[in-house]
C-alpha cells in the first residue's frame, strides 16, 4: 500500500517539514514502528488533528497491517464513545490525553498518547480492509466507508498522473487529514516520495501564506469554503513563485468562481484543477484540467484513468441522470460496526453515487443535483442544488435547504435585494412556500462542507 511494505531508494527524502523540524521517511517509519509489536490485521482508532503524532501513527498502522479508523478528535465525547462502542478497537491514538472513561483500555508508554485494550479482542476482518472513513461528517452515526489498499493504490497513482506528481512537489496540511480529500493530498505526497508541510493555520489566517513561501509549498488544495474565502482576498501570485498547482474539490463551487481562478492562477503559471469524488471512490472520480477549462466551463471533468463513467441503471454513455463510476478505486462498501469489517467487497467495483449529472458525448460530466437534495412544492419536485447553483452567482452566501412545500434560504449576507420575491418569480413560487433566514455565516462541517443536516434541524422544523 503506498509503496510502505518494502524498502524505497527515496526513504532517505524529506517527508514532514513542522515548524523547524524535518523529518525523512525513515524517520517516520522508526518513530511509528515502536508503537506495535505485530503485524495483525486490528483496528486502530487515531483521533486525528494537523500534527506529527497523526501521520506518524496514520503510517505506521499500514505498515504494521492495521487498519486506522479515521476521526475528528474534535468530535463530541459522545460520538467517539460510540465509535469505541460500534468498533471495539484494539489501540486508540491521540495526540493528547482524552477523558473518556476508558476502562477497557491502558495507555502504553510510547511518546505518543496510545491506549491499548486490556484484553485484545480477535475478530474476523476482511484481509483485503485496510481503512475506515466515517460518512456522516460530525453529527452522524458512526457509519464508516471500508477501502482496500488496492483502491487507495489505484486512485492515488491516477491521481499523480494527472497532476503530475512527482518527489519534488510539496503539499500543505490546510484540508484534515480524517477528511478522504485531505488523506489524499496526504497519499499523493507518500506515493512519490514528496514533502508535506504541516501548519495550523488557516485560509483565514496570513500566516498560511507565510508558511507557503517560506517552506516553497507547490500545491495548495481547497474546498468551496477555500476558494470563496480565497477570491475576496487580495493576493499577489507573484510572491508566492513556488506555487505551481490548485486543486478544488469537495463540493460544487459557482461556475463565476471557477471560471476566475482558472483565468487568475492561469495569468500566473498556476494550474488550477476543478476534481470530483466522493469518499467511497477512495475519492476520487473525475477532474477537470486547465486544458479543457473553457470548452467544458461548468463541468467537473471526465473519468480519472483508471475509471469509467456512465449515467442510470442502463449505463448510458450520455444523457441525464444519476452518475455510475465504475473502477478499482471504488470501495468496499459500508461498516456500522465490528460485525460487518468480516463482509467482503459489496460493491464490486461499481458505485451508484447518488448525483444527477449531464453526461456529454466527450465523456465530461457537469453536475446537476443530488437525487436526495430533493422537495415537493404543491406536488412539483424541486431540485434544491440546483437552486442553490442557479443563486449562487449573485449570492454566493446562500444555502438552500427544505421539506416538503417549504423551501428554505438560509443567506449569510446582509442585502437590500428581496431574495424570497427573486426565487418566488424566477420559480413560479408562492410566497408562502418560501422562507428567508439571514445567519452570520453558513455553518460547515470538520470536511468544510455545508452543514445541510444541521440547517435542516434548525430551519426547517
């Protein structure tokens, strides 16, 4: 996995720049290989934080046939006792100490903060496991995506083809390392042997630019939430000389806000990359590149190369409908517990992702809604990302979300603009069905994605 089982000429390379401190792969490897004393195949929950103690434990899990359940250590108490609960993990890593009345656990004596279950349990784990991604982001169930080695590998080296990654590029921690787009920023920079820059701060702070320069930080990747924050401030791209590629995923992004960082970061040698994917591709599905930008403006690319596109049950290869990838990057399937990491691969290579997309006969795709993002308005079927695209040009602040015959704009900036009489006209409406709420700011989740879950209990009630 990875290229982490056997030894590599170009273990001797840098691999975490922290602070002051490097550290080669090698050191990685002997700094995480103390932490276990066999090469069972068990479960090791890591509470995961922007840090040495994370990638450390991350690594040496993999390399030692473990297979790391990846969380938030800013989850609430009650969620991480019931991932404990629902998966029983042998080991539990985090970079500090946790209340969590750990009583079937001992804290061994490494440096790193781990704790050991007092009497080990033996459970059937599917030998081809090898990482748990929880779904539901932190206000869900412990529900977890299973991904094999194979489909980390095979996406992972699709994904350095296209950006042409390579062990002189350097990569930032901006995106969490539990969040699959993050792990793969993580992935790609292991696979080529390259470095990977650890920071705390934020695209709100100015010290990640500092960080970037200093430390010739290649690629920078981002989430919606990124790139808006990132187009209202004033940056000069010529500062930063090191940058060389932007990636954006993890959501839909206005097409006005892709359309300028492909012209902007164009204007500065920057290949700006819009991706598509989702945590059971492992995760990723699809990419857009400078290269098609205009011609294909709006659309989240075509088929990463070791995958395939087609729409609906029928596997049309072109048309309306929902988006089927088929590749060995797709995972297994699902875990709610310990009981189903025994099951093998459900899905066999074939994964129904729920969006509805246009599928051209060029192989590109543009993305249209999810099938469950959904309303009836007096028996209408309303499709709520599609609103929310069609506003967000002129109201990048906005969410929509609802329930049936109530459509609900949750809009975080203060205008003079009647947005309910807008959508009431522009959708033949009645104003009845349409609720306005102005927030501080749209709320997200630790993956930096639009909290609808929460919106919903909160607005549509």
């Amino acid at each position: 996995m990875l290229l982490l089982s056997q030894p590599n000429e170009l273990d001797h390379n840098t691999f975490i720049i922290h602070g002051n401190t490097t550290y080669s792969y090698n050191d990685i490897f002997k700094l995480g290989d103390s932490l276990f004393d066999n090469n069972e195949k068990e479960i090791v929950l890591i509470l995961c934080d922007k840090d040495i103690e994370t990638i450390v434990s991350y690594v040496a899990a993999i390399r030692h046939n473990k297979v790391p359940l990846l969380v938030d250590k800013n989850y609430k108490p009650e969620l991480l006792r019931s991932f404990i609960t629902n998966y029983k993990p042998n080991y539990i890593i985090t970079g500090e100490n946790i209340d969590l009345e750990l009583l079937e656990y001992t804290r061994n004596s490494s440096d790193i903060v781990m704790f050991q279950r007092n009497v080990p349990l033996s459970s059937d784990i599917f030998d081809k496991l090898a990482l748990l991604i929880p779904t539901s982001g932190s206000t869900g169930d412990p529900k977890c995506v299973r991904i094999s080695a194979n489909n980390i590998d095979t996406c992972t080296e699709s994904i350095c083809d296209y950006l042409n990654f390579d062990e002189n590029r350097v990569s930032i921690s901006l995106l969490p390392i539990h969040y699959s787009y993050g792990l793969s920023v993580l992935h790609n920079t292991i696979y080529s042997r390259a470095k990977y820059v650890i920071s705390t701060h934020t695209i709100l702070e100015k010290e990640i630019w500092n960080d970037i320069e200093n430390y010739g930080v290649t690629d920078f990747s981002g989430v919606p939430f990124t790139m808006k924050i990132l187009r209202r401030l004033t940056i000069d791209y010529h500062k930063v000389r090191s940058l060389k590629y932007v990636t954006q995923a993890g959501g839909y992004l206005p097409e006005s806000f892709s359309n300028y960082f492909y012209e902007e970061f164009g204007n500065h040698d920057i290949k700006y990359f819009t991706m598509y994917g989702q945590t059971e591709a492992s995760p990723r599905i699809s990419y857009l590149s400078p290269d098609d930008s205009v011609a294909k403006h709006g659309s989240a690319g075509r088929a990463i190369s070791c995958g395939k596109l087609t729409i609906g049950t029928n596997r049309e290869t072109v048309g309306i409908g929902e988006l089927v990838y088929e590749g060995p990057n797709v995972s297994l399937g699902y875990a709610e517990n310990i009981a189903d990491l025994s099951k093998g691969d459900e899905f066999n290579g074939v994964l129904f992702t729920g969006d509805i997309v246009e599928l051209d006969e060029d192989g590109f795709i543009k993305i249209v809604g999810r099938k469950k993002r959904f309303i009836k308005i007096n028996g209408t079927s309303v499709n709520l990302d599609k609103i929310e695209k069609d506003l967000g040009d002129g109201f990048p602040g906005v969410a929509v979300v609802g329930k049936d015959d109530k459509l609900v704009l949750i809009l975080s900036e203060v205008m003079d603009t009647d947005l309910r009489k807008i959508v009431t006209q522009k959708y033949g409406f009645n104003k009845t069905n349409v609720k306005v709420f102005n927030v501080d700011c749209i709320p997200f989740n630790s993956s930096g994605k639009t909290d609808y879950k929460l919106l919903n209990e909160q607005y549509c009630g």
